[in-house]
C-alpha cells in the first residue's frame, strides 16, 4: 500500500508546510508566483521521502506535474465566491491522482477485495443515508407541516439548508455508531440533539412545531438504526 504514504505526503505538503503567506503570493501572482514552484517541488520531495523507493522514481514526477496543472488551474479559475468550490474540486483531483497512480503501481489489483459484498452494502448504506433518506423523511412528514407563521414565530439566525445536512450527518454518525457496535454512541447523539435542539422549540411554547420536529428525528434515527442494522446481517 503506497496510498497511505502518498496521502500523508499530500496533507503535509498542502496544509502543514505550506505557509498562508505562500497561499497569498499565489493567489496574487498565480503563475508568476515562485512560491508556486516551491510549493510543487515541495511535494515532489515529501512523496520521495515517505515513498523511499527509487524503482517508483516516476510517481512523484507525475504527481508534481499533476499538481502543478491542478493548482495553475485552481488560482486561474476560483473567484471570490467560489472559493470554498474550488478548495474541494481542487483537493479531490489530488486524492484522485493519487489514488489512480496507486493503483498503476500496484500491478496484480484484486478488485474483488475491494468491490465485495461487504464494502458495496457500506456503500450503498451510506449513499442511501444522505439526499435520498432527507427525501423520504420529508415527504412521510409532509402532511403535518406546520404554518408558515409558527416557523416564523421561533425562527432565528439559522445556516442555509442546515437542517438538511445536520440530518444527513447525525444518521451517517449513527450508522457508523452500529456498524462498529458502539450503541451507547447513538444514545449519545439523542441526548445532545434533545439539549439543542427541543429546548429551543419548548421555549418557544410551539408543540406541534415541536412534535413535527421529533417526528422527523425520530424517523431519521430510526432509518439509520434500521440501516445499520439491515447492513449487520
């Protein structure tokens, strides 16, 4: 397994040792940038050292050159309001061309160790676990959606569509609480989520906000329980 080290490599490179000085030159000058250059031979020495192999000489070429591409790309296209965009699709190409040249290196790859049954049922758990069970919750709950002027009435600063990947992560966090048999983790999320969450709603004195809010907790606990526990068997 040469990903791991490449991955270390990676993280060390573009978040440890590379100064917020080195990030603004960069975003200022972009290719005239030399901080860009050192930034890239930089990884190329981090992948070298943690590989320590002199037979695998060319990953670490294809990986600054990859890099150069991937990052001269990102300051060329990222603006201000699409910043936190281009952070994303710029470290996942890295993960990418990591993982791709991992795999080239590895030269008899068992695919059926890593597509078996047990990882394609974690995965289509987890996949299962975010958009599509929000949708299913949604639409079961549909029926008792309150009036727009009782959310109005206990509405406050609230994130964009935080609902909705709060949602997704607590049932995602519970999956994983059952799949490695931690069931007192899942008590746990409840009881923070009932702190949080319903004291705010039973100050505000609306009990079928209220109940509408535990009706879709409950069921959202009570998919991913049900997920997790489908996916043990």
């Amino acid at each position: 397994m040469i990903v791991l080290p490449l991955i270390l490599a990676h993280l060390l490179g573009d978040f440890i040792f590379q100064p917020t000085t080195w990030v603004k030159d960069k975003e200022h000058k972009k290719l005239k940038s030399s901080y860009l250059y050192w930034h890239v031979l930089l990884h190329v020495f981090l992948s070298f050292v943690f590989l320590w192999n002199i037979d695998l000489w060319w990953i670490p070429m294809l990986i600054g050159i990859t890099h150069f591409a991937i990052d001269l790309t990102k300051l060329e296209l990222q603006k201000i309001g699409n910043k936190r965009v281009w952070f994303f699709i710029d470290q996942a190409l890295h993960v990418m061309v990591i993982a791709g040249l991992s795999l080239i290196a590895q030269k008899n790859i068992d695919w059926e160790i890593i597509f078996n049954e047990t990882n394609l049922k974690l995965l289509t758990a987890a996949v299962f676990l975010t958009t599509p069970s929000s949708i299913i919750i949604k639409l079961l709950i549909s029926i008792w959606t309150p009036n727009p002027q009782d959310r109005e009435s206990v509405q406050t600063d609230s994130l964009a569509n935080a609902g909705k990947y709060i949602g997704i992560l607590e049932r995602l966090m519970v999956f994983v609480f059952i799949i490695v048999n931690h069931w007192e983790g899942v008590g746990f999320m409840i009881a923070a989520k009932s702190v949080f969450r319903f004291s705010d709603l039973a100050q505000a004195k609306q009990r079928k906000l209220t109940e509408y809010v535990l009706i879709g907790t409950l069921l959202s606990f009570g998919i991913a329980i049900l997920t997790g526990i489908l996916v043990g068997f």
